[in-house]
C-alpha cells in the first residue's frame, strides 16, 4: 500500500511539473509573441493615469471625426461608469455631442431626461427599477456614478450643450410605461389603460394609432406615441434585443434626422463588437447607414473584482450574502484568458488605467486577432466570440486597460 501511495504521489508530482512547464511556456510564449505589439502600444498609447472617479482623457484627432462613439463596458466592474462619464464629457466639450443613446427602454430613457433636468418626482432608483442593466438596478452606487454625475454635469451645461438620451432597448418596465401613457394621452383614455403587460402591449399596438389619428399632439410627443407604439407592436415579433436596439436606432436616426449629428452610447461590451454581424454594432455597421462612421471603445481588466449574484456561482465561488464579491482578470487562463493580455500590462502601471488606439499607422493589430482572442479552461463566463478570419480592428478600435478596479458596491 505505501509503494503505491509512493507511486500516485510521484505521478501527481510529475503531472504538476508538466503543468507548470506547459503553463511557463505558455506565458514566455506569450512575451516573446507580444515584443512587437508592445513596442506600438508604446508609442500609441493615449492616456495613462491612476484609477479614480474621473479620467482626464485625450484623444487623437482621427478619434473625433466618427459620428457614433460606442463605449462597451463590464457593467459590474467599478471603473465602466467611470469611463462612461469620462468618455462622454470629453466629446460634449470637444464636438457638442447632444445624443446619447442608452440601453434601456423608451419610457425609462423620457424620464431619465425629467431626473437630468429635475422636473419628476420620481426618484432615479424607480425610474431603473426593471433597467436591463441588472447592476443598476441592485446597486445605488452604480447608478450614483452613472446617472447622477451625469444629471450634475448636464445641470453646469450651457443649453447648447445640454443631451437628451434616447433609450433603444425593448420594452422593460410597463408600470412605467402605463405612467407616461397617461402623462402623455388626454385623460379620457386613462381608466382604460390596462397594467398587466400582455393587455398593455395589445392596448396600444391596436387603439394608440387611432387616437394618434383622432388627436392632436405636439410634435416631440407624436413621435414618442408612435415610437412607443412601434416598441409594443413588435415587442413579441423581436426577440433580439440587439436586432431591436438597432430598429429603434434606425427609427431614430430618421426622425431626428441624426445625419447631421454626432451620437454617443455606451453598452454591455458585446454589443459594441462591430465584427459580429448579430451585435448591435455590427448591425449599424453592416448597414452602412453610417458609412462606417463609427467606432467602438471596449475596456480590459486584470487584477480586479467583479459583482456577481452568489445564486448564480458554483458553491466553492459563492460569498455568503445575495451578491459576490468576485477576482475578475483577463490573464486568469481557468476562467478566462484575452490572447496578448500581457502586451497591455508591460506598458501600464499597477492600479491604473490607460487608453491605446489600435488602428494606428503601421499596427499589428490590423493582421491579427490579438487583443480580443480568448480561451478559458474552466467555462464560468460567456467568452467573446471571435472569428479567426477577422482581426481586432475589424470589432475595436480603441481599449482602455485598467488593473485594480474594484466591484461596484451592491444593495445588500
């Protein structure tokens, strides 16, 4: 018995070996592949600055003349609302940027613009209370960051920079679409207005176009009505939330005649990959509604936390409490490894973030997928798909490393 135990520990030992000789490899590897992509990150590297509740950006001037700016985040990750805010001030200031776009609803988006301007009564807890975006509607910190340093930079703005949000996500909360029904329509229709969702939908996908018809409005507010009745009519005919972010993109684009202006948006990080052709990006894209006028700033992490619901990790990952305070980092080959992670690390600092331009003069990232190709041993995480006949600039444009980025506080 002990020969054999003498044995099965010699072979747990040489297994651990080959593993760390293969994991050594595999990171020298790396290094050596990554030389030249590190010597462009150098000299293309825009901004590097120590993790805070801003960033002083700066960009090349090429960056400026898109006309849709597409920031992806990892909604859970601490510094996205900050690069949001960041991202959106600096284009305000810079081109007068007065269109942002946003993942979350029509009614949602009407009374996000009433909290910016401070003319509801409605708190912004309530107004994102069913928001897509989970984080936000579990973390007051989240949208304090987000929404409430934009309501105080927009209230500080000349009113020729002041923007209006516009919210392209499917029909999400229909209590409060039931309230703007009733701001919005004469006060005869309002007992007849139905609160169960189904009912709601069937209400205005067949009698608001014959009120539309019978009233008149102004203007903005017949656009809304026959917007919101678009998002109900088609609410069950599609089920893509990226096919019906980009409908209402495209329905906006029309009516507010945005050809003549620059728009912003920030989303969940996939959705922002123009080289998917099913991604909201990569429908705008392959339309060439905009020219490909467009570019799209994603961010990478290592070293980081992530706010995760604990019911929806394996009990060894698992925190006590409803959320879990979870290591999230692109070099973590057991969860999840970004392909050349370690060109960024060698020119970036510890607790920092920096901002490179990847479609530069002579880049390398023009001939490969690096940056974005990804693998994990243990599958916890959606990974990004990513088509090896495609090359990062061809999904990205821009990405902003950041190392030490805490989780965003929930509501515990």
């Amino acid at each position: 018995m002990k020969r054999i135990l003498k044995i099965i520990g010699k072979l747990v030992l040489l297994i651990v070996g080959l593993v760390a000789l293969i994991y050594l490899g595999f990171r020298l590897n790396e290094y050596v592949a990554g030389n030249k992509y590190v010597e462009y990150l150098k000299k293309n590297k825009l901004v590097s600055n120590q993790l805070g509740k801003s960033i002083p950006l700066k960009f090349d001037n090429d960056f400026f003349e898109n006309q849709l700016f597409l920031v992806g985040e990892i909604h859970e990750v601490a510094t996205s609302p900050v690069i949001d805010v960041s991202t959106f001030k600096c284009l305000n200031r810079k081109t007068n940027i007065t269109t942002y776009i946003a993942e979350m609803d029509i009614s949602q988006a009407y009374y996000i613009n009433k909290y910016l301007k401070d003319s509801t009564d409605l708190s912004l807890e309530r107004i994102l209370n069913k928001w897509v975006v989970w984080i936000g509607t579990n973390s007051a910190e989240y949208r304090e960051q987000k929404w409430g340093n934009l309501k105080e930079y927009y209230q500080q703005l000349d009113k020729a920079k002041r923007f209006e949000v516009f919210g392209v996500n499917r029909l999400n909360d229909f209590a409060l679409l039931n309230r703007l029904l009733r701001e919005k329509l004469p006060s005869i229709y309002s007992a007849e207005i139905p609160e169960n969702k189904d009912s709601l939908v069937n209400w205005v996908s067949s009698v608001l176009p014959k009120i539309l018809k019978s009233r008149s409005f102004t203007v903005r507010d017949s656009l809304l009505l026959a917007d919101i009745e678009f998002n109900c009519s088609n609410h069950d005919k599609i089920t893509s939330r990226d096919e019906f972010m980009y409908e209402n993109f495209c329905r906006y684009y029309r009516q507010y005649n945005w050809i003549t202006k620059k728009i912003y948006g920030c989303f969940g990080l996939y959705h922002t990959l123009q080289g998917i052709n099913r991604t909201l990006a990569g429908r705008i894209k392959e339309s060439r509604i905009l020219n490909d006028n467009l570019v799209s700033l994603v961010a990478l992490y290592t070293n980081s936390q992530l706010t995760v619901p604990s019911g929806g990790l394996p009990s060894y990952l698992a925190g006590s409490g409803s959320f879990t305070k979870l290591s999230y980092s692109c070099d973590d080959v057991f969860f999840g490894y970004i392909k050349g992670i370690e060109d960024f690390k060698r020119v970036s600092g510890k607790n920092s973030i920096s901002l490179f331009k990847l479609n530069g003069i002579d880049s390398p990232y023009y001939w490969s997928n690096r940056g974005l190709d990804n693998f994990s041993l243990i599958k916890l995480f959606g990974s990004i798909p990513i088509d090896e006949n495609k090359v990062t600039t061809d999904y990205i444009q821009y990405l902003f490393y950041a190392d030490g980025s805490d989780w965003v506080q929930p509501n515990e």
